[in-house]
C-alpha cells in the first residue's frame, strides 16, 4: 500500500454511514458485507 492518509478518508465514519444508508435505501442489507467489501476496494483502486 502507499498512502496510510488515505484510509482516514475511506474510513470516515460519516462515509460508511451514507454507505449503508444508501445500501439500506436500495434493499441491498443482505449483500452489505459482500457490497461493503467490493465499495472499499474500488475506493482502494481508485485512489
């Protein structure tokens, strides 16, 4: 990995919330872990 100030961005409690809240918003709660895994690794890639 590079940048160990980037995970205080992916990390952002405020983040995983709109997250979740966004899954819940979708009736995604059952994949959250599954979705919640592949949203953190496209932040990973992307940034």
């Amino acid at each position: 990995m590079g940048d160990e100030k980037n995970w205080g961005g992916i990390m952002d409690p405020l983040k995983v919330q709109e997250f979740l809240k966004w899954l819940q918003e979708h009736h995604l709660e059952n994949h959250s872990l599954k979705a919640g895994s592949l949203f953190t690794n496209s932040l990973l890639i992307h940034h």
